[in-house]
C-alpha cells in the first residue's frame, strides 16, 4: 500500500490507496535477503520537497523532486515516481479551481524516475539436455528497483522535452500532478499547474492589501512580510507601537491605519453608537509617536448595507475593505473597487478581494509545494479573463513567520506580465460604480446595543480615571483593551465567545474602577467650632494616583473649608484631613466623592453622619478659659501673700534676735 503526502491542491481531500499485498515468491537461487518472509502489507509514504517552475519557456525542463520512505517491514519493489501534465492547457479560472480540487482532466505522463535501489535477479541455467548447444548464451539477469523496509529515497523526477504537450508561439496553463506508482496503484502527492510561456501574456494589474492586525508578533512579521514592491500596510497602530519602541518608519504612501483591534463597525453602525470608534481610532491614530495620525483610516467589514455604509463616511472612512465570506465561490469575477454613494454627502469605495488569487497567492510552500505555480497561474488567467486591477488580501489569520510563507506571493508579483500597483492607486482610478444595497443587514450577528453602551460607558470612566496616574495609559491601556475585545470583527457572529469576552471584560474593568475609592466611615463626634474631618482614601490600583477629596455638607451648620489633593501610593491607603467648621450643634450628614484633577468623578461618593457639638466646643472653653482666669488670680494672690511675709521676716533686728 502507499501512503502519499497529498500537497499543493487548496482544500483538496488527501487520500491513500490500497496496495496489491505480499510480493511473490523470487526464483530459487534468490538471495535469503531478498525474499521477505513477513506477511505485512507494504506501504510507503510520499513526500514532495519541491515543485517545477511556475513559468516554463522553450528549452525548460519540469523537475520535481520527491521523498519516498517505506515504514514497513516489507520491502517494495518496483515504486516509481511520475510527473504528468495536462494534455491540454486549462482555459478559466473555472478550470483551474476545479482542477485543483481534485477535478478529472486527461494526463500525459512527462517524465517518470525508479524508487529505490537497483537489484539483480539471478537466472538459474538450465541442466544441458541431450542435442543441446552446451555454449549457448546464459539469459541475461533482470533488475529491478527495491526499497527496503524502513528506509527511504529521494529522487528527482524530470520531464522529457518531446513528451511535453506545450504548443509553440503560445501560452497557456497546464495542471500537473505528481504520483507515486507501486504494486499498480497510484496516489496523487501532488496537485499544481504551470504556466507555459512562449508568447505574450496579458498584463495583470495587481494591489496586494496586507492587515497587520492581532498580537504585536503578528504585526511586526505581517510588516516585514508586506516589505515588497506593490503590497500595500494597513495597521493597527496599538500593536505596531510596541514594535522598536513605537519608532517604525512609516511609508505614507503605502500604508493605511486601521481602528485599534479591529472593531465590528457593523454592531456599531446598527447600533448607531460613535463612542467606541471614537476611542478606537484615537488609541490607533496616537499610538508609538503619533506617525499613523495623518494617515487615512480602512474599515473592514463581512456584510454591507446602507446603514454601515454611512456610518463609515459619516465618520471619515473614505474606504470600506468589503472581507470575503468563506462560502464565496474563488472563481468569482474579481472586482478590485466600486463605489458607492448615497442622496446626501456621503461617498466611499468599497476594496474587494479576489478569493482564488488570495487563497493561492499566501499558501506556504513549504506546506504546499507549487503554491507558486498555482499563484501565477491563476494570475495569467485572470488578465486573459477581466480587464482593470486585481486586489489581493492576505486575511485575518497569516502570519508569515517562516521564510517560506511569501514565496508563492513574492513570485505572483515578480512574474513578467504581472504589473504591482498600490491600494492607493487603486483608489485613484476610476472604479466600478453602484451597489445594491439593503437599508438594514445582518442585525442578528450584532452585539447589541445595550452591550455598546455599557462598553462606551465604561471607557468613559476608564479615561477619567485615567488622569489620576502619571501616564494614563497605565491604567486606561489594558481596561480599553478589554473592553473592545467583546466587539472584535474576527468574533462577530459567534455568541459564545462573545458573551465570554463581555463578561470578563465587564468583571476586569469594574475591579479597576473600584480600586479607588473612600473607605466607608462610622458617625464621627466633632466638638469644635474649627478642626478637620479625617477621610481614608484606599489605592488598590498598580499605580500611584494623585486625587481630590472633595466633601459636601448636606446643612449650612457643617461648613467645607477645603479639598485637599493627596497622592496616595499604589496598592496602600491614605488619611487625609478635611477642614470644617462648626457653626451649631446639630447631626449633619456628609457625602465624599473622589475626583481627579480635571474635576471629574472617579468613585461611588461616600456618605457619613457627624454630629456637631459647636456649642460643647464653647461651653467647654469658656469654663476652661475661666478656670485659667481663677488659677491665674489665685496664684497672684499666693505670691503676693508670701511676697509679705518674706518683707516682715526681713525687717527683725539683731538685737530682737537674740
């Protein structure tokens, strides 16, 4: 049996055929080696390591070389690698999506090389028989190709020039496969096509949209990736800051900026809500040093209607990036642009990529072999099938870390009749006008409205907080980001994750929001016409934070003389006193409220009850002031009394003293 790596067909099922079972028994006088005794079914594996050219010219050979391992323990005879084309060029692009996905086409073998090590079978010789020529010529031994059991083989299989079935003076598309044969049973390792040329192609005008959205990882290999001629930036400017330090080199005329984390402005524009985008496109535009603020700003969106359409423009989208559903049929006829307008002032044009270029043009070649071939391909098709540009999208989830992963588009954009042009050329030319679009689309994916302006008045509160620490963004950073990631377009229509995010989004953000705050106090005695209330400020946040304590008397008998501003260090708490003053007993209740110092809220008020005692503080002090008085006059009295004595004792004689 063989067991075949099927590589190089987008979507195509990998399949592995029965083999023919035990080899038969050698002649007698076969090496003890060479004839198996183990009953297993013999079976290899198959492995392309790399596929022909994309583009053949005359006097070009097909060259495909291949890994064969046998992981049995039954040696395989007579294994064979063979390359086949298609006998005729593939006319649509039709043709070559059915083709790739396993689609039968008539197949004329090009080249074909043996598997494994080259054997010898003994001939035994005859006993002479009576009348026979004792010198006749023994036969000639047969050999034969063997792969012993778990080894493996690599070879490389190379077409035969007058068995290619190319036509001169013209071009054109053929699908290849390349097959492992055993036993006499075939499996397909590997599905492509070729481009044939020896004529004039035509000119394909082609933009290349890369989305550097996601972890900052993402974003740094989707940068260097989209480094080629005619591949156009669109970022998302919080991730790109943390790339260098924020200081990237912007390329204005090929980069675009994208809303921070990518949000549905689908949900939003249902939900008629400008808040969330407002924070998004801010957090993105002012990201690292500021260098995205000046750029224009892409939307990216699944489903469309007239709703989201002037929701965009009406907040400075000029371009709607219109993502291809999985479902949309790759030989769909590419339309790079449209436009759309609507009765008032609004205008936008809608980017729309082409499924099968984009499919076929980010596939690893690493993980499908041919991937460039099938790209440009493709590619040569679309030029003979529709006129104006072609736009390319590498999608949500690529992530070309490994060198092998723009191959397939770096040789898309170098081939001869392929013309790069930018996004913003694009844009530039004239495109495809009208769209028929309904007023409302899509409500059941939307994350609803009361959800939104929960999210909106959370990032409200989280950036007035914010103002309280030395740099906002230690606090309004990770809340913010929590909070959009309930509302990421990559999560839209999938409720489960949803409700998971916005409830842990929810849960995080409040935590924060109460970290500040007012300890709750008991009824506080102040007996005094002056003094100071002491208020607990507590600071569970992971920054200092810098506050007003501002108190408010709910009676004109408990006056507020001052709000003092405290910075209380993190995670710790701080006494601040608050003067007051008295003007008559009475219980009086009192509100605390923490502000920051734009003079905005921060933290649910605090209430307490103080009883004043105004006129105790001046009973008691003028009993005090009195008793001093009455010390004071009897201690004069005390010291003139003995003053007297002293005098008289002083004026005795001598004589009276003897």
């Amino acid at each position: 049996m063989i067991r075949g790596t099927m590589r190089g067909a987008p979507r195509a099922a990998r399949r592995a055929l029965a083999g023919a079972g035990v080899l038969a028994t050698l002649a007698i006088g076969l090496p003890a080696t060479a004839a198996p005794t183990d009953t297993e079914e013999p079976q290899l594996d198959g492995d392309v390591l790399s596929a022909p050219a994309p583009v053949v010219e005359p006097g070009d050979s097909l060259n495909a070389t291949v890994s064969v391992t046998n992981p049995s323990t039954t040696a395989v005879d007579g294994a064979r690698v063979i390359l086949q084309v298609t006998r005729k060029p593939i006319e649509s692009r039709e043709g070559l999506a059915e083709f790739l996905a396993g689609g039968s086409a008539r197949m004329v073998s090009v080249g074909g090389t043996d598997v494994g090590v080259t054997m010898t079978s003994p001939v035994a010789t005859p006993l002479p028989t009576p009348g026979s020529d004792a010198d006749d010529e023994p036969e000639e031994p047969d050999t034969f190709t063997r792969l012993e059991a778990g080894t493996s083989s690599t070879v490389t299989v190379t077409s035969v020039d007058r068995r290619l079935p190319f036509e001169e003076d013209s071009w054109g598309v053929h699908g290849i496969r390349v097959v492992l044969r055993a036993d006499g049973e075939s499996t397909t390792l590997m599905t492509g096509a070729v481009t044939w040329d020896d004529a004039d192609i035509p000119e394909l005008s082609l933009a290349t949209l890369a989305t550097a959205t996601g972890t900052p990882d993402r974003v740094d290999a989707v940068a260097d990736a989209a480094a080629l001629e005619g591949v156009t930036l669109a970022v998302d400017g919080t991730a790109w800051s943390a790339l260098d330090g924020g200081y990237v080199e912007i390329d204005e005329d090929s980069t675009l900026r994208l809303p921070a984390q990518d949000p549905d402005l689908v949900s939003l524009a249902h939900a008629e809500s400008t808040e969330v985008l407002d924070y998004s496109l801010g957090l993105g535009a002012e990201a690292g040093t500021g260098e995205l603020a000046g750029l224009p700003w892409l939307g990216m969106v699944g489903s469309l209607d007239k709703t989201i359409v002037r929701y965009a423009a009406e907040n400075g989208a000029r371009t709607l990036l219109v993502v291809p559903d999985a479902d949309d049929a790759a030989d769909a006829r590419p339309v790079a642009a449209t436009r759309v307008a609507g009765a008032g002032e609004w205008k936008l044009t809608l980017l729309q990529p082409d499924p099968l270029l984009s499919e076929l043009a980010l596939a690893d070649s690493s993980l499908t072999p041919g991937a460039a071939g099938m790209a440009t391909a493709a590619a040569a098709l679309t030029a003979s099938q529709h006129d104006g540009p072609v736009l390319v999208w590498t999608g949500d989830d690529w992530s070309p870390t490994a060198t092998t992963a723009t191959t397939a588009l770096s040789a898309l954009l170098s081939a001869s009749f392929v013309s790069p042009v930018s996004v913003q050329d694009v844009l530039a030319e004239p495109a495809e006008r009208g769209a028929r679009l309904e007023e409302l689309l899509g409500e059941e994916d939307d994350l609803g409205r009361p959800a939104i302006t929960g999210i909106a008045t959370r990032l409200d509160r989280l950036a007035d907080l914010g103002v309280v620490a030395e740099d906002p963004e230690d606090i309004t950073g990770p809340g913010g980001a929590a909070l959009l990631a309930p509302l990421a377009r990559t999560v839209r229509g999938d409720t489960l994750a949803r409700e998971l995010l916005l409830t842990d989004a929810q849960t995080t953000v409040d935590a924060t929001l109460g970290a500040l705050h007012v300890a709750a106090g008991s009824d506080i005695n102040f007996i005094a016409d002056q003094g100071a209330l002491p208020v607990t400020v507590v600071n569970d946040l992971d920054v200092e934070a810098t506050v007003v304590v501002d108190m408010t008397s709910f009676s004109a008998n408990l006056q507020i003389r001052d709000s003092p501003t405290v910075t209380v260090p993190a995670h710790s708490s701080t006494t601040v006193p608050v003067e007051v003053s008295a003007v008559s007993s009475t219980n009086v209740q009192a509100r605390t409220v923490l502000r920051n110092t734009d003079g905005r809220s921060i933290a649910s008020p605090v209430s307490m009850s103080v009883r004043v005692r105004a006129d105790w503080g001046t009973a008691v002090t003028a009993v005090f002031t009195v008793g001093l008085i009455a010390m004071l006059v009897l201690g004069v009295i005390r010291t003139v009394r003995r003053g007297r004595k002293d005098t008289r004792t002083d004026q005795t004689g001598p004589e009276e003293q003897a």
